[in-house]
C-alpha cells in the first residue's frame, strides 16, 4: 500500500490510499480509502507508517526542560566582541569583570535594581554564557566597588580610541533625580527632569565629535554648570595626554569665566554661543545689523568686546516662528488668568495690596513671562496690561544666535563651526537614551556616593555599546543613513531627513517587505531566539542534556550579520 497525491488544477489535490496489485502482466491500481479530508502531517504519519517506521510521541523521544531568551544576549555580546569592550574593562578576565559585563548588558536590554537584574537574567543565557549564575545583588555591588576603581584606566582607554590630537570633544551636563535623602550628593538644584522638590545629582559627559562617550564626572545636585567645565579641561589634558583640543558646550557651560581661565590653558580652543543679553548688546549697539539676514541666514565678523574671536550670527527661520508662537500663547495663556485676578479684586473677593500681589506672582511665575507685563496693584485695584515695546525688542531676536571660537579660519570654515555646535545634539541624545526607556539611570536609588557614581558610569559603558549597535543597525531601524549629507547642507537650516528616511518613517517598511525597528523592538525580536535544553526522557530525570538553538529567522540573522562591521 501507499499514499497517492493526485493534483487537481482548480481544488485541493486528491489523496488516496492505495495497493497495486499484479493481474496477469499487468499492474492494477486499486483505490482503498479517500484520505482527502486529513491534513498534510497526518497523510505524512501514514505514508512512514507503511513504510515501516515505528512512530512514538516527540516527548518520549526527548524533552525541553528550559528554553531561556538567548538571541538578545548573543547580539549585545557580539557587538563587544567587535569592540574588544572586556580589554577595556579589564586586560584580564576576572570575576569581576564578567559580573561588570553581565550588569552592562542587562542595563541595555532589562535596566532594573540590582535585585531584580539577578533574577531576570536567569530568564536568558547570560548567566551561563558569563559564568555568574550564582551571583546575587552584593556581589553586584562589589563588582561596582571594584568598576568605580578603574574608572581612570578605562577612560584612558577610551579616551585613546576616540579623541585625537586637535580633534573636538563635545561636554555638557545634566542632572537625574533620587529617590532619597541620604547621599552626600543629593541636593536641590536646577531640575532637568521636572520633579519639582526632588534631591538630584549632577553629571558632565565628555563625548568625541559624533557623539561616543568617553568620560563622565559626577558631582553634587547644586552645582552650577560652568563649575564642572574646568575639571574636564584637566582630565583631558593630564589625565588623557591631549595637547590640544577643541572643546564645544553650550552658552551655559563656557561662559566669560571659563573662557578667561581656558586662555591660560595652552592648546585648548573653544566653541560656544553668546547669552541673549549680549546679542542685545551686540544689536543695539549696530555691530549686529539684522538686515544682513534678509539675504542670508549666516555671516561672521568681529567685535571690539571679543578680542581674538570670531563669531557668526545666524537665523533660523524655523526656530523664529516656532518661539513667536510660544511666546504669544504663553502671553495669552498669562493675561487670561490675570484678568480673572483683576475680576476677583473689581467684586471684591480679593483686597489688600499683598494679598493681591501674592496672587498675581504665583500666575506670572507660572508662565515665566513677567518681564512682558506693567502691573498696576493697589489695596483695592489691578490693571495690567503687555509691554509691546519689550515684546517686539525680543521678538526680533527670535531665531537668531551668535556663536563665538577661538579657532582661526585656518582651523575651521564658517559654516562648519555652526556644524560643531550644533554636534552637541549627539551628547543629549546619549542624556535622553541614558535617562529614558533605554538605559533609565534614573530615578537613582543608591545611598552611597561610590555607589552613584558607580551606577553613572556604569551607564556610560552601557552607552558606548549601545551607540555603536545603533550605528550598526540604521539601515533596519528608524534613523537616516545618510549621514554624510550632514558635512555639506546648510548648518543653519533646519534639519530634514532624507527622503530614504522619511519611506522608512511613512512605510513603516524596509525595501525587502521587513519591518522597520526602534532599538528597543529590535532586542525584543532577537529575544525569541532561544536556547532549547533538551534531554531524552527513557534515561530518567538525570539524563545528560544537549542544546538547541532557534534557527534565527531571515530578519534575525540580517541583524546578526550588521553587528560584524561594528568599527573600532
């Protein structure tokens, strides 16, 4: 007997069981059952059955007895492979330096306490992988004790990879905040986070030019920014060995002060931008005339008050509307609840002149656009009304900035200072990836200061993998290739995706049909990679097992694949 399928051009084929059977010199076929109604796998089992074979259930031929997550582990260790990430950490393998390791990864694909981090990662390979399955949350925080020691070591190391003799390191910092009142570190200050009353500790990031961190400095909640730029200069010249450098931050972060000490500092130039108060000094004055900009949206020149600087004006157009906007609504937003005031005081409801004051500070303040109102209040009146000339003052600034370098145009063309400064999207891109769903440095629960700083630069590590990782993958995630375009457009323009980028954004499709990914999505599909533990059930419960792994799929192994040209 055997099974016959017989195509049939418009239906589903025939299948039958058959027998041949000899009539004389000939072979008749004989017809014995219709098995058209039974699915593919059942006709198989009976086609090996008349074969001969003796069919038995799968789970009495071998079972799984685990199946943890494994192809998000094996990508994140690859890409350290690629980057010689544990020479960094350590020249020589020890217990330590795994469990560092092991903590980095589970910062980049599961970031919790340290508690949690040992038990989830038992769901995974990773603790077999690097040998720490035995390993609970003490000995997490001794090998953090152990991390926060080499810290010198391991910048410099970074620090040779990334910054050259010359070259720009982008810094800035920010803050994240605690939950707790007991570290040394903890204060109150200029929350960048919005949790108002929350203690918080700032940290400054020294990055190279695209944005890879090399550095992190941790220091009290209450610290001005400019007080954290000094310390970097000085890491960066004795520490690192860098002779020379190009330093670029923010108006907030090299300020007058700090330019005047960087000028004792051989080798150390700067690029920066001006505050709004001496644009207004600069305009008023004429040494900044706004009709420049009807024909242009950038130009350099000099000024008396800057000796041995150059700085160039530039505005955008975009950023022009984008502030007028604001500025309106919150002056609407403004005058609306001060007219509710000035109607409790016409009724009565409200009287006294510190009384009404109170009142009307806490709605000022709100919107933070008080310099734009004359304000009228006695013990039983209130008139207010918008100081337009103070308005149009400002408004004729919108858009507009003035960056200033102590780099000579031999060093740097116009256009591309505008370029550097504008780098410094690349350090808070890593703040939003180290703050947020990424590698989510906060809220900080350590009491000890060791510990947080620790805990920061442990971030920072995690980071630096993950950067190169999304540099390996844009071609599958939601990010512009073309990167290149970056060195020739217009640096004052707004930025616009290209048009590859946008199809991914609006498709939401790569061109072979596959799905584009954030980072986060992309783990979470190599994460159904697993690491089948198999064991033949007849040996008894302490059978030897062996091990299968999930053949990555088309798109799995893509993203596999891209990880090998990770670039040192």
């Amino acid at each position: 007997m055997y099974i016959d399928i017989i195509p049939n051009r418009k239906s589903p084929p025939a299948i039958l069981l058959r027998e041949s059977v000899r009539e004389g010199t000939k072979i008749q076929k004989r017809t014995l059952a219709n098995l058209s109604t039974l699915s593919m796998p059942q006709v198989e089992s009976i086609r090996r059955i008349l074969k001969g074979e003796n069919l038995v259930a799968l789970e009495e031929r071998f079972q799984i007895v685990a199946s943890p997550h494994h192809g998000h582990v094996q990508a994140v260790l690859a890409a350290m492979k690629r980057l010689g990430f544990e020479d960094i950490v350590a020249s020589r393998q020890c217990r330590e330096r795994d469990l560092v390791v092991s903590m980095i990864i589970a910062r980049i694909l599961e970031p919790d306490t340290k508690l949690a981090t040992t038990r989830w990662w038992h769901t995974t390979t990773l603790p077999d992988i690097l040998g720490v399955s035995n390993a609970d949350e003490d000995d997490l925080y001794n090998a953090m004790d152990w991390l926060l020691k080499r810290q010198d070591r391991i910048e410099k190391k970074l620090a040779a990879r990334h910054l050259t003799e010359g070259g720009m390191a982008l810094y800035d910092l920010s803050s994240s905040y605690f939950e707790g009142i007991t570290c040394p570190l903890a204060a109150l200050g200029h929350n960048r986070d919005g949790k108002k009353g929350k203690l918080q500790v700032n940290y400054g990031l020294l990055t190279d030019d695209n944005g890879r961190p090399v550095s992190v400095s941790v220091f009290a909640g209450n610290i001005g920014d400019t007080k954290t730029l000094m310390p970097q200069v000085r890491k960066a010249k004795e520490n690192f060995g860098i002779k020379t450098m190009v330093l670029v931050g923010d108006r907030g972060m090299i300020s007058q002060t700090q330019i005047d000490e960087i000028k004792d500092i051989a080798g150390i130039d700067w690029i920066t931008a001006l505050r709004t108060e001496a644009i207004l000094k600069l305009v008023n004055g004429e040494a900044l005339q706004l009709e420049l900009f009807d024909e242009r949206n950038l130009f350099e020149f000099t000024h008396p008050d800057f000796p041995g600087e150059r700085l160039v004006a530039c505005r955008n157009p975009e950023l022009r509307k984008l502030r007028g906007h604001k500025r309106e609504s919150l002056l609407d937003a403004t005058s609306r609840e001060l007219a509710k005031v000035q109607t409790m005081v016409a009724r009565g409801t409200l009287a006294g002149k510190d009384n009404i004051g109170v009142r009307v500070g806490r709605v000022i303040n709100k919107y933070k656009v008080a310099k734009h109102f004359v304000l009228d209040i006695k013990d039983n009146l209130f008139n207010f009304h918008i100081d337009t000339e103070k308005v149009a003052a400002e408004a004729a600034l919108d858009g507009i900035y003035v960056l200033r370098t102590s780099l000579v145009k031999e060093r740097l063309s116009t256009e591309d200072i505008v370029r550097s400064y504008k780098n410094l999207s690349q350090v808070e891109r890593a703040f939003h990836s180290m703050k947020t769903m990424d590698l989510k440095v906060r809220p900080i629960h350590h009491r000890l200061e060791n510990r947080v700083r620790a805990h920061i630069f442990l971030c920072m590590l995690a980071y630096y993998v993950e950067w190169h990782m999304r540099e390996a993958w844009r071609s599958v995630l939601f990010c512009d290739e073309d990167q290149e375009c970056k060195k020739t457009r217009d640096p004052v323009a707004p930025t616009k995706r290209s048009k590859a980028a946008l199809e991914k954004v609006h498709s939401k499709m790569l061109t072979d049909g596959s799905a584009v990914h954030s980072f986060q999505t992309l783990l979470k599909l190599l994460s159904t990679v697993v690491r089948n533990r198999c064991r033949v059930p007849v040996n008894g419960p302490n059978a030897s097992t062996f091990d299968v792994v999930t053949t990555p799929t088309a798109e799995q192994q893509r993203a596999c694949d891209l990880l090998e040209g990770i670039k040192v």
